[in-house]
C-alpha cells in the first residue's frame, strides 16, 4: 500500500520565517563575491528569508523553490521574481544567472547529481555558486540529519566533500569553508571561462 507523501514546507510555510529566522547574510555576500551586475537564483529558496537580502546585490533577484506555499509568504520582501520549479529541471537558458545560491536546501532535493548538473547548465562562465548546507561532518548535523529522517522528510544529507565532488568539471574552481560553530559548511563553485 502506497502511503501519500506530507507536504513539510507546505504545512510549515505560514510560520517558517519565525522558526527558522532570517538573517542579514554578510557572510553570503562575501562568499558569492556580491554585488553583480548580473542575475542572481535563489535555488530552493523557500519563503525568500534569504534572497530578501539579496536584492540591491544583483540584477535582479530570482527566487525559485517547488512549494508555491513557501514562495507566497515572500510577498513584501523585496523585488523578488518568484518561479515555482524543482531544481532538477529549472526553466532558464544556459548560463542565464551570475551568480546561485542554494541554503539549506540541497538535502531536501530529490536528485542531487541532477540538480548540480542543472545550476552548472545554468550558471555563467565566471560565475558563482555558493551552497550552505548543515555540515554532516559534526555530531549536532546527524541528529538533524536522524531527526529529519523520523519526521519523513526524505532528506539526504551531504559532506562537504560529496558535495563539491558533484561539480567534476575541469573549469570549477571549488572551495570549502566551515563555520566557526561547527554547524554549517559552504561549497564555493567558480565556472571557470574555458
């Protein structure tokens, strides 16, 4: 018998924001070498807690998630073009955006390989990929990780290292950064030009 599938972030999207609080992320801006003259993707975005923070740093703003819950709470915050999509198949051109950014999203995705190959399709030559993630690496992150897992979040949390390993491009230039707290990591993909 085939169980039906609960919608988390639907049912979470109305009171998100106050349980995941958004913050100013100076450190992003840093990361994605911000600002750009050029387009900016907020991939799995959600409420837009984040990418609010974007606008005035890019182009324009693009804020892209599957849940249309999630997407509507992000009225008022800013400019923000809104695209209901999955990551695994986003509806731009090659090389439309300067710079993604992707928090805390990556372990709720369904097709990780596939998703890294669609923000590369999409990402200029010279442009910036960053994505944050909880650091699988640390013992508070396998709770979440365990916690997400009993809650049916079909979650599949990341190292690092696996992640950065889904951008195998002769022309990606890949970092890795951890905080200082030891919960979250950041891959930093540049598209080299050749």
């Amino acid at each position: 018998m085939h169980m039906p599938v609960f919608d988390h972030f639907g049912f979470l999207a109305p009171f998100y924001d106050r349980l995941i609080k958004p913050k100013a992320p100076e450190y992003l801006w840093d990361l994605a070498n911000l600002p750009t003259d050029g387009l900016l993707l907020d991939a799995g975005g959600g409420t837009g807690r984040v990418a609010q923070f974007m606008t005035g740093k890019a182009a324009r703003v693009i804020l892209a998630d599957l849940s249309m819950e999630m997407l509507a709470q992000a009225d008022g915050k800013g400019m923000l073009l809104r695209v209901c999509t999955h990551t695994e198949g986003f509806p731009f051109p090659e090389a439309s955006f300067a710079r993604v950014i992707m928090v805390d999203a990556l372990h709720h995705v369904c097709d990780q390989p596939q998703t890294a190959r669609e923000i590369w399709r999409i990402l200029q030559p010279g442009g910036i990929l960053v994505i944050e993630e909880p650091d699988l690496r640390t013992f508070t992150v396998k709770l979440v990780a365990l916690g997400e897992k009993l809650a049916l979040m079909r979650s599949h949390f990341l190292a690092p290292e696996a992640i950065a390993a889904l951008f195998d491009d002769s022309t990606a230039q890949v970092q890795i950064k951890s905080d200082p707290d030891g919960f979250n990591a950041w891959v930093i993909v540049k598209k080299g030009n050749g």
